[in-house]
C-alpha cells in the first residue's frame, strides 16, 4: 500500500474468456489520484471486463493490474474483501438489496468494514445527505424511483470513504435531467478527492462535462485524451 | 469483529426465519421429521436393550456340586465363581433347602421323601451371567472346579438371544445411519433453495467487501435457530408418542408383556432434559451443516 501514487495501473493487460474471445488486449493504463476520467466506447469493447478486472471479480490472462495500490492478479482469499471494501462500485442495475430500507443498504457496508455503530450512526446520514436522500432513510428501496435508487447505490458506495469510485453505466437507466444531475454530483464528489472513473457509452454526456477521456474500442484503447466541456462554457 | 456487529449478524439471521417464512417452515417440517424420526428410534432402541436385558436376566446356570465334596472343595467353588467377573447373583442351595423346595412342589405326594433313606438331592450353587455371549466360557471355566459335579446352562436360550440381540442392533444402526444421511441431504437441498432464492443479495454483499463469514453468519444463525426450534418440537412430539405407548404397555391387562419385562420401560420423565438436548442439538448441528453446504456455492463471486 502506498508504493503506487497510481489509483489505476494496468501494464500489458490481456484478458481473454474461456470461449475464446479477447475482451481486453494489450490495455496499458494508467488513472492518477484525484482524477476524473471517463471510459467510454460501443457495447462489446471491453468496458465491462475491464471495471470487473478493476474490482477484482475476474484476473488477466497475462498482464499486471494494480488498484488502490493492491496487485489485483495476486490478491486472494479474505485479502479480495478488504480490497473490495477500499472501494466503491456503483452497478448500473443499482444492486441494491430491496428488502432493506435506505439506511440499511448504506448502514450495511459500514458493518462489513466492523464499523462502531456509534460511527454507523454519524456516517450514513451524512452520506444520505450527500446524495439528498436523508428524509428517505426509511423507505424500502423498491419504493424508490430509479433515479433515487441510484443515489442510494453512490450512497453506499461512498460509506466506507473510498479513495476510488468506479461508476458503471449510471445514467442508463435515468432521463437527461437527471442524468446530469447525476454527473454534476459524481463531479462534486471527485473535488472533494475521490478519484471517480465512470464507465458510460453516452458520448453526448462525456462531450458535455469534458475531462479525460479512455475510449475502448475491440478490447483495446483507441485513444486516451482530455476534452474540454460544454459545461465550463455555460 | 465488534460484538454489536456479531449481534446484529445473529439478529439478521433470527429476523430472516420469518422473512422467508414458506422456506423456513419447508426446512422447519423437514427437520421435525428426521429428527422425530431418530428420536422414536433412539428411544425404541433403548427400551428394547432394557428388555433384552430383563430377558436376559432370567438366565441361570446351576452348578451341582460332587457327592461327598468337603466344606473346602465348596469353599472353593464359591470363592472362583465370585472371582469371575462375568457372573453375579451366586447363590448356594443345600441339599436340605433343594429337597424342602421340591416338596413344595408335589403337595400330597411330598410326604413318600420323607420315607427315602437319604437325601437324594444334589447341593447347588445357582448363577447368573452378565454376558450372555461368553456363556460357554464361563460354563468350561466351572466345569474344571475341583468339586463340580455337573454344570446346566441354557445355551440355547442365550445362543437365541444374542442372535436377536445382535440382529435387531444391526437394523437399528442401519436405520439411524440411513435416518441421518438422508436428513442432511433432504436439509442441506432444502436450505440450498432458501439460499439460491438470496443468492442476489450474497452476491452483492461480496461486491462490496463482505468476507464469506460475514455473508455465513446469518444464514448459520438461521439454520440453526430453525433446527433448534424443530427439536423443540420434535422432543414434544416424541414425548406425546412415548408417553401414549408408555401408558398402552403399563396397563394392568398387558401381563404377557410384563412378563418379558416391558413394566421396566424408562419413564419419560427420567430421559427428558437428554432427548430435549440431544433433539435441540442435532436440529442445530443439521440446520448448520445445511447451511455451511448450501452457501458455499454462491460465495464464489
């Protein structure tokens, strides 16, 4: 820990799927501390491998993968957890448990981390109001529009303080306006620190806000610029 | 882990039991099955040694003693039966007492032995074996004591009873082992659908961070509050069962089966706390190792 000032270091990453396809081939990556970055490109260009070889549910065929300063193709066992709990995922299709309520989706994350219920108690409120969710603590998730089940799933994603949010798809399931709100809240979130790397195929949304940019193309990076925004106009 | 986290853990698994009620109750019936099932078999196993025991206590071997042995060669036999720890009760009969005994026996007829010359009737020692199956051990080891004469065993007798002893152990173990084979598969498959209904919720708990003891716990918890609670029931069950064929065999009309010493089945009352554990304990230790089997599959994520 702390031997990588990289959030994201990938070097000659190679990952091909058992039925033979090349979903990532010869990606060299590499995501400072603090940034924003977007990772863009067509369905079936690798995005999906690539945050999943980032939360370390798959390994590279060849290749190093270096998160949040762990070396993602050594990492085993209960190692895997504390990794996982060092970050934050949002999914596209939220992955929320719908039984609980708000609170306890966020609280949950924060019992895995063997939190105090005393910090429990300070730390998801303060999280719900980050995201605006704070009078919603006791509905039951399914209650929620999409909108609002987002949040919560950044909510959750940001209870454990992480140094990296990965986002995947975010505004998928959301209208214009609110998928707007949503990166100008993911944005707010990565001034305060977080490096915040949202996986998205909306190109209109990514010209719109600029910044660095990865664009995948065939399971390989095609280019790795930065934009500038429409928004900085305006 | 903090002790509020265990205890929210252990309260997540308790508040799951009636959030999937219908699995819960499926797993519930399955468990008070089995587990009635192995109790009436332990419990029926038990009063059945007790009654191979009282059967086997009327087994007596009598040992005649030689005309004319001195008081010394008596001594003797006496002093080697007590020394053989497979036999109790050792009794000694004097020709006299033999003699009156069977007098009382031939009511008018008795006074013609009065008439005879001398006492026809051999001293005796009389003996029980504990063991029936080294009978003829014991029955040779008398033979050769300086002084005996003869010695009457009921071979046959014990020859039967250890081969009804011996086969009705064979089944009841074949029937427990099968018993609890097949509770742990019936168990673990039930609670496996349990799990595979949560299997969304397992998995999202191991995206974000969870160890697999984490995920476990609760569902541990509630396997094993649902086998805890099947043996409650069970030992209710199998209380209300025995307590009925208890009653049906101390019936006064029920001589026959006295005879064959079913007036000594153990009351209920005496056993209770030890089925009530023992049922408490095997419905937790299944509903666990269902849970442990079942889970381990979707923790691979």
């Amino acid at each position: 820990m702390g031997e990588y000032k990289e959030m994201v270091e990938m070097k000659n990453v190679n990952v091909r799927y058992s039925s033979g396809v090349d979903a990532l081939v010869d990606v060299n990556l590499r995501i400072n501390d603090g940034e924003f970055v977007f990772i863009v490109g067509e369905n079936g260009a690798g995005k999906s491998t690539l945050m999943k070889l980032m939360m370390r549910e798959i390994v590279p065929s060849s290749g190093r993968v270096f998160v949040n300063g762990y070396n993602l193709s050594r990492l085993k066992g209960n190692k895997i957890a504390k990794f996982r709990r060092s970050i934050g995922v949002v999914f596209q299709e939220f992955r929320l448990i719908q039984d609980y309520t708000v609170y306890e989706n966020v609280s949950f994350v924060l019992r895995i981390a063997d939190q105090s219920g005393k910090y429990i108690r300070q730390r998801v409120p303060y999280v719900l109001n980050l995201v605006e969710l704070n009078t919603k603590a006791k509905s039951r998730t399914r209650e929620l529009s999409g909108g609002e089940q987002q949040r919560v799933a950044i909510a959750r994603a940001l209870a454990n303080d992480p140094g990296l949010l990965i986002v995947d798809e975010p505004t998928g399931n959301l209208d214009p306006r609110h998928s707007l709100e949503l990166v100008g809240l993911l944005k707010e979130i990565n001034r305060c620190g977080t490096t915040v790397i949202m996986i998205t195929h909306e190109h209109e949304l990514v010209q719109y806000f600029g910044g660095r940019i990865i664009n995948f193309d065939k399971g390989s990076i095609t280019f790795d610029r930065v934009i500038g925004g429409s928004d900085e106009d305006e | 882990m903090r002790t509020s986290n265990v205890s929210y853990l252990v309260k997540k698994g308790i508040t799951s039991v009636w959030k999937n009620f219908v699995m819960s109750f499926a797993s519930f019936c399955i468990l008070l099955v089995s587990l009635l099932q192995v109790s009436v078999t332990v419990l029926f196993m038990l009063n059945v040694n007790i009654i191979m025991n009282n059967i086997e206590n009327t087994n007596e071997i009598t040992i005649y003693v030689k005309d004319g042995a001195t008081q010394e060669q008596k001594d003797h036999i006496q002093d080697v039966l007590e020394k053989d720890e497979n036999l109790t009760d050792i009794a000694y009969k004097s020709s006299e007492e033999a003699l009156e005994e069977f007098k009382a026996t031939l009511d008018d007829v008795a006074v013609l032995f009065d008439y005879l010359p001398k006492n026809p009737m051999p001293e005796t020692f009389l003996v029980r074996v504990k063991d029936l199956t080294k009978i003829s051990y014991s029955v040779a080891a008398i033979s050769s004591i300086d002084g005996v004469d003869q010695v009457k065993a009921p071979y046959e007798f014990a020859a039967a009873l250890v081969n009804i002893r011996d086969t009705f152990s064979i089944i009841i173990i074949a029937m427990l082992v099968t018993l609890i084979a097949v509770s742990i598969v019936v168990v673990s498959n039930t609670i496996r659908t349990s799990v595979f209904a949560r299997r969304e919720e397992i998995s999202i708990m191991k995206y974000v961070g969870a160890t697999n003891g984490f995920i476990k716990l609760p569902f541990f918890v509630e396997g094993m509050f649902i086998g805890v609670l099947a043996g409650c029931a069970s030992f209710g069950l199998a209380w209300f069962i025995y307590n009925s064929v208890f009653s049906l065999f101390s019936a006064e009309n029920f001589s026959l089966w006295q005879m064959f010493g079913f007036f000594n089945l153990i009351p209920f009352n005496k056993i209770m706390w030890v089925v009530l554990a023992a049922n408490c304990a095997a419905g937790a230790l299944l509903g666990a190792a269902g849970t442990v089997i079942s889970t381990g599959k979707y923790l691979k994520v």
